[in-house]
C-alpha cells in the first residue's frame, strides 16, 4: 500500500511539473479574426486570447493613418525638408525608435547643409510602412556654393492666401 501512494505521488508531480514546463504559444497582443477597415478604426467581431480563444469584441482601434520615413544620411548635421517645409535634422530621424512621421501620397524630401550639394528626393508614403531613404551628400568644390533652402510650395494658412503688393517704385 505504502508503495502505490508514493507511486501515484510521484506520477501527480511528474504531470504537474510537465505541464508547467510544456511550451504554449505566446501572444504578446490580441489576436483578431475578420477585420474591417473603415474611416481609419478597424472593427473586429472576435478577438483571439491567448489562452481562451476566441471571445466577442465589439470596439473600434484608431488606425494610424499616416507612413515612416527614416532617414539615414550624413553628415549628421543637414537640415531635413519635407515638401519645403522644415522638419528638423537627419540625426532626429535617423535611430532605430526615431522616424519622420509624414502622410500617405507623395512627398518631395530635401536634404541642405551649407558646404554640401543640396540634396531632393521624392518619394511616395504609404500608411503603416517605413521608407528608408540612404544617401551621401556631395561635398561642394571649392568656389561653388550650396542651393538655399527650398520655399515650401504652399501655405500652411487655411483659404485663399493673398497675392503680395508689388513693388512701388520711388516718386509715384
């Protein structure tokens, strides 16, 4: 009798400590069934748990609307324009949590750093994806001299953005 209760001791611990140690798969989010895109939210019916399964989840995730660009450029210091728009320095979208977050479509993306050959690239966005843009810029030769900075091609004001007076010349 002694010898089946150690026994049947010894087989609960070995299947106590198997299933503890068997691998399961691991999610570190939800899971989701049929999603649908609508107006920036997705909508999911179901929603996957990890260890429960399927369970019913009505709610809408914001999606983010809008692409990465990373750029990886040197030297280190130029200036980053994004449709003649100032966006900052290379070294601010340059890292691996770092990025130029910019709308989906396309966008003309200018590099400028006194003593460099001004640099523009356009490139197309799109929604959730990272583009990476590679390049060096060209050191200018002596006596030439860098492009200036390019003129954004639209006002950021809302509605019709008045013309500028023209020149009055003297004694008029």
């Amino acid at each position: 009798m002694r010898r089946r209760t150690f026994v049947a001791l010894v087989t609960g611990v070995l299947l106590v400590v198997a299933t503890t140690l068997w691998p399961s798969p691991a999610a570190a989010q939800m899971r989701r069934g049929r999603i649908i895109v609508t107006g920036g939210y997705l909508y999911g019916p179901l929603a996957y748990g990890p260890f429960w399964g399927p369970y019913p989840y009505y709610g809408a995730v914001p999606m983010r609307a809008s692409g990465d660009v990373r750029v990886l450029a040197s030297p280190k210091q130029a200036e980053v324009y994004v449709d003649g728009f100032y966006a900052g320095v290379v070294d601010n979208f340059d890292g691996v949590f770092q990025r130029l977050h910019a709308t989906p479509g396309g966008h003309a993306i200018t590099l400028h750093f006194e003593g460099y050959r001004t640099v523009t690239h356009n490139i197309y966005v799109t929604p959730a994806v990272t583009f990476k843009l590679r390049l060096t810029m060209e050191k200018l030769g002596p006596g030439e001299t860098s492009d200036p900075p390019p003129i954004p091609a639209r006002s950021l004001a809302r509605g019709p953005v008045p013309l500028p007076a023209p020149p009055v010349s003297p004694g008029t």
